[in-house]
C-alpha cells in the first residue's frame, strides 16, 4: 500500500506541473512574449518529458530517493524557462516542486529546497546583474516560507497518521480480545445446565444460552406448538401475563417460581426461574437476566415422599385409633387395679401423642396451598372467643411447669375463617409457646382488628430463635437448635400453610434469650366484602 501511494503521488504531483506549464505553452504561442521563446520552449519540453517518465517509470519498484529525482529535474527545467524571461513571474512554478521535495522527503528535502532556491537565485542575478533589492529576496523567501510550511504540515500529518495506525491497532486489538472474551462467556453459558436469558432495557431477547432452548424441548410434538404452562402445583394453568419472561419484561424481579411446562400425561418439565434486574454506570435500568434451572427430578421425589409417607401415616392412624379405645375402656372399668390404671394412663398418653405426631404428617403431605384452600369452611368467627378457649385448654399443660398464660391482650376481633382450621393454627402456636419457654414464664396471647383485618398475637419468654434457624424455622421436618428437637418439625409448616390458605399471613419476631412473638394477620372481612 505504501508503494501504491509513493507513485500515485508522483503521477499527481507531475501531472499538476505539467498541466500548468501546458497552459503557459499555449499562451506563449497564441500571444506575445517578453523573452527568449526557444529556450521557454526547451525548458517545457523538459517537464514533458519527466512527466512522461513519471508515467513509465515503475516508482513502486525502486529505492524511494529516486522519486526526488523529479522535482530537482522541474527545478531545472523552471530555471531555464525563468531564464528564458526574467522580468517575468515563471519562477512561481518553483513552488511546485519545492512543496514537493520539502512535504515529501522530510528534513533532507527541506534543506535541498532552501539551497536548491538560493543558488538559483544567486545565479540569475550575478548573471543579469541586477541589484539585490526587496524584490529579489521576495520571491525566494516565499518559496522558502512555502516549502517550510509544507514541511511541517507534511510532519504534522504524519503524526496524526501514525496515531491513527497507533489507534487503529489498539482498537483491533481491544476488539479481539473482547470477541474472545465473549466467545468464552458464550461457551461457558452454553456449557451450563441452566438457562440464562438476557433481556434489554426495551424487552428485547438479546442473549440466550443452549439451556434455555433445550430445556423447552421434547414437551410437544409440534416443535411450533406453544407449551402449556402451569403453576406450582402442576394443575393450575399460569395465564400468559404471569410468564417469568413476561414479569421480567414489564420490569418485574422475583425468585424461585416454580413452573410446569408440558401437559400430561405427556412429558412434562418443572423449572424454577429467577429475574434480576440490571443497571448501568449511570444508575439507569439496563434490563434483566432471568436464569432457569430444572427442578422435575426433585419436586417429583418430593411428591413421591409425600405419598409415601402419607399412605404409611394412614396405615398408622386406624389401629392407633384401635389402641386408644381399648385403652379408654379398660381405664374406664371399675375393676382396672388402680396400679393398672396407672402404667394404662401412660400408654394412652403416648398413644395420643403418637396419634398426633401422625396426623401431622398426614396433615403435611396434603397441606400445599390448593389442598388446603379445599378443606376450608369459611364462616364469621369471634376471635376473642377463640384464642381464650384455646388459651383455656392450655392451662393444665402449662400449669405443670408454672407457666403463666396471660390473657388480657385479648379484643374483640372477628374474621373470616374456617374454625376447626384456626384452632388447629392457636393450638399449635400456644403449644409450642409453653414447649419452649422457661419454667415460671408467661405465655402472652392476643386478638385486635381494624374492621379490615385481624391479627392473633402469641408471644413466649423462652429461650428464643437464633437468625439462623429463622429463615427456615417454618421449613417441613426442620428443627431449629439443639433445643429444639422435640416433635417433628412439621407444626409450623402446617399452621403457615393454614394461614395462607385463609389468604393472610404468619409472621415471627425473636431474639435469643427473650422469647419469640407469632404473629397471624386474617382478613376479617368476606371476599365478597360483606362483614365477617
């Protein structure tokens, strides 16, 4: 390229001369001329010839100062025509050359061109004889000032030329590196077992790994066919609106949703999806990553170990049930030995509590949101009424390890509920307040309302729950602590699910060392909006 260019620019840069030099000819020819024709004459047959010699000879091919050889020839032949006429104004045509010869061949050039100029100069005027005044110095001072200033804009370009190249090379190469770096981060996505989807800030798909795409095929026999979605529980179909990818678009964040794609008894996926949102350096929203990972194996491992432990925990329930009224019969019949009486009255109290521990887990296997939800009666309920029944019931239990229950937090409130459920949940929650408080503590109990909603509170001064045991405490079959491996971890699971079910919520505040308070929000209205 750099060859290419050295003899285009000779071409142009002759070309241009000659170009003038012509139209000088033909003046001369068409008009009178102050001098010496003849030698006008020989001096632009000069330039015609290495101009014609520009255009033959192969530049690209010889040393570069070869090509400099050009300008000093014009230089010449200028001289001549100069010659030719020396009151005339010829000697401008110097400029072309010497912007040549000083823009083109750096330094050395520059140098060439001021002494090229000075002896010229000299030279025509020791030969005319003429004085040396202003007007002979003008001519060769503005040649000199020309070249000098093609010099430097010469240099200057150069500079800015390499400093492109400069750039130019570091932006190949910060573009290389970046390719690689994103052909990595490709691989690496495309080599992980989740889908990642990366969304813009206007909801446009602009990165999506094989995962993603793969975990979405094989569930219909259409590849063109849409895919059936459904919730959790894998029977309630998600409308189009709640699709992750749909939440993430309208700029939603969530995590661990769970969906079921595919309809059965055909093959059928379980992912769980997660959204983040994304900012820039500015602080501006950059759009989203939604990542899915999936999940069939286990939520149908889970399912498997509910049915199984739910068909074993029945199979239990019908001979217990057996025990415990032989059991009641013969502690009821005045000829039991009073010895026998006792050692009976043992059996029937492990009899019940393994009753209990029983229908809990049956309780637990059947205990998702929908199968709840199911089993309610809603009715209007007094909750003051409630909570003091339950507290009541309580007492004997709590008695035996001097545990105060306190009642008097306890105002008129009213919900709509199911009863046999919410005291299901105020048992449970009581219970555990006097499992794990001290001996001589109070047990706090309470009920308000704000016509809207209610809220039943619970609060113990036992030994508490550690931050690490509270954010799974309401996991199933977790036990939080070494203080806390009685029962089977299932009470809590199951009052929250009973809580939701009625469309409110459980909430807990503790502190080790002070106690633990329960919280249960209702509504204490009808869904319909009528008074509980």
């Amino acid at each position: 390229m750099a060859d290419r260019t050295r003899g285009r620019t000779a071409m142009l840069n002759q070309l241009l001369l000659a170009a003038v030099v012509f139209v000088l000819g033909v003046l001369v020819v068409l008009g009178p001329f102050p001098g010496d024709t003849v030698m006008f004459f020989v001096g632009l047959v000069v330039v015609v010839i290495v101009t014609a010699a520009t255009l033959v000879v192969p530049w690209n091919q010889l040393p570069y100062g070869w090509v400099a050889v050009i300008p000093a020839v014009d230089i010449l032949a200028i001289t001549i025509m100069q010659i030719a006429a020396p009151d005339s104004v010829l000697g401008l045509l110097w400029i072309f050359p010497t912007t040549w010869l000083a823009g083109g061949f750096g330094p050395l050039g520059l140098f060439g061109v001021i002494v090229a100029i000075a002896g010229v100069i000299s030279v025509l005027t020791v030969q005319n004889a003429t004085e040396v005044t202003y007007r002979t110095l003008l001519l060769p001072l503005v040649l000199i000032a020309v070249a000098a200033t093609s010099h430097l804009n010469s240099r200057r370009s150069d500079a800015q030329r390499t400093l492109l190249a400069k750039q130019s090379q570091l932006l190949r190469s910060i573009l290389d590196r970046t390719r690689r770096q994103e052909q990595i981060v490709t691989e690496v996505l495309d080599a992980v077992d989740f889908g990642v989807v990366r969304i813009t800030a206007d909801g446009r798909f602009a990165v999506t790994n094989e995962a993603h795409f793969r975990l979405q095929q094989g569930l219909e026999p259409d590849d063109t066919a849409e895919v059936a979605a459904f919730r959790d529980d894998g029977t309630t179909p998600l409308p189009s609106a709640e699709l992750p990818l749909e939440r993430a678009r309208r700029g939603e964040t969530f995590d661990g949703q769970v969906v079921w794609f595919g309809v059965e008894p055909g093959p059928r996926r379980a992912l769980t999806i997660a959204a983040r949102r994304l900012t820039d350096p500015d602080g501006e929203d950059a759009g989203a990553v939604v990542v899915s990972r999936d999940v069939t194996a286990e939520l149908t491992a889970l399912r498997a170990r509910d049915d199984l432990v739910a068909s074993v925990s029945h199979e239990l329930r019908t001979p217990l049930t057996s025990i415990l009224g032989y059991l009641d019969l013969a502690i009821e019949d005045p000829d039991t030995p009073a010895t026998v009486r006792e050692g009976l009255d043992v059996a029937e109290r492990n009899a019940e509590r393994l009753l209990r521990i029983v229908a809990d887990i049956l309780s637990a296997s059947s205990s998702s949101p929908s199968s709840v939800e199911a089993s309610l009666v809603p009715q209007s309920l007094d909750l003051q009424l409630l909570v003091r029944s339950a507290a009541t019931d309580a007492v004997t239990r709590a008695a035996a390890r001097a545990i105060t229950i306190d009642v008097s937090g306890l105002e008129p409130a009213t919900a709509w509920a199911d009863a046999l459920r919410l005291r299901q949940v105020v048992d449970n929650l009581v219970s555990n307040a006097i499992s794990y408080n001290r001996d001589g503590g109070t047990v706090y109990v309470g009920t308000t309302s704000d016509g809207a909603s209610s809220w039943i509170l619970v609060r113990d001064t036992g030994v508490g729950i550690s931050e690490a045991d509270r954010s799974r405490v309401f996991e199933r079959y977790y036990k939080a602590g070494a203080d806390r491996r009685a029962g089977t971890g299932l009470g809590l699971a199951i009052t929250r699910d009973i809580v939701r079910a009625h469309g409110g919520e459980l909430g807990l505040h503790s502190a080790v060392g002070v106690g633990s308070t329960f919280i249960v929000k209702l509504p204490a209205i009808s869904p319909e909006g009528g008074p509980a």
